[in-house]
C-alpha cells in the first residue's frame, strides 16, 4: 500500500503544478489587456494639431 501512497502524492503534485500555469497564463492575459485599454484610452488625449479648423 505504500507504493499507491506514493503514486496519490505524485498525482496530487502534479495537479497543484497546473493551477500555477494557469495563474501564470491569467496574468499574462491581465496584464496585456491592462496595456491595450491605457493604450486605447489615452490614444484620444493625443493632440490633433493639423490646422483643419
């Protein structure tokens, strides 16, 4: 019964692994999706300085 012991921690193991990529993934995600938003919010401060008035 020891050995099935062990394989149970192995399996266990290896699903906590997986919640770090994802967090990992979602962060990235988080992050790149924070800079698309300032750069879409702060593209309309830009000065349109063309003269067509």
């Amino acid at each position: 019964m020891d050995h099935a012991d062990h394989l149970d921690h192995v399996i266990s193991a290896a699903a906590e692994q997986g919640a770090g990529n994802l967090l990992r993934i979602v962060l990235i995600v988080g992050v790149l999706g924070a800079v698309f938003l300032a750069w879409f919010l702060l593209r309309g401060y830009k000065n349109d300085d063309r003269g067509d008035d």
